[in-house]
C-alpha cells in the first residue's frame, strides 16, 4: 500500500513568511543553549561530550558538520537534572 502524496494546493502551501506559524523549538546551536541554561558556552561544549560519551544522552547531539552541532533542549536539561547535586557528598 502506497503513501498518496497531497498535491499543493492555495490552501495547503505558504506565500508569505506571515502564514508561518511559530513553533517551539526541539534543538539549538552551543550559545543559544547556554543563554537558556544561563551557562557559558564552554560549560555547554564540555556537558555535551559527556552527553555524547553516555549512551542514555548521546542520542540528543546532532552533530550536522563540521563546527556544527544542535543540541536538543529537552535532552539538555534531562542531561543536567541528571547530574544536579551529584557533586554533593555528606
């Protein structure tokens, strides 16, 4: 059984950048997933090698190209829960 594609139509394709709703988003750049955790960008740089070396976590780096790489957000801060307060020793 074959997928039927729908054909564009005036209803179903976007003119204008207006038309284009906003979304929230999945993944970031190194610097922008610093601003959101309020973390410098090497502190992101060091947490995702060690995201990418865990392999509960390495799935939540896409590495695009070279000196590009998106981190998904929610992968992020599961990764920094995970290690919240485990420093912390009595």
């Amino acid at each position: 059984m074959s997928k039927q594609i729908e054909m564009p139509t005036i209803e179903n394709t976007v003119h204008h950048e207006s038309q284009v709703k906003e979304i929230e988003p999945k993944y970031a750049k190194f610097g922008a997933i610093g601003k959101l955790f309020g973390i410098s960008r090497s502190s992101v740089s060091s947490y995702t090698k060690e995201m990418e070396n865990d392999q509960k976590y390495k799935d939540y780096i896409l590495d695009i190209s070279y000196g590009l790489k998106l981190v998904n957000i929610d992968g992020f801060e599961r990764f920094l829960k995970s290690k919240n307060k485990c420093w912390y020793t009595e």
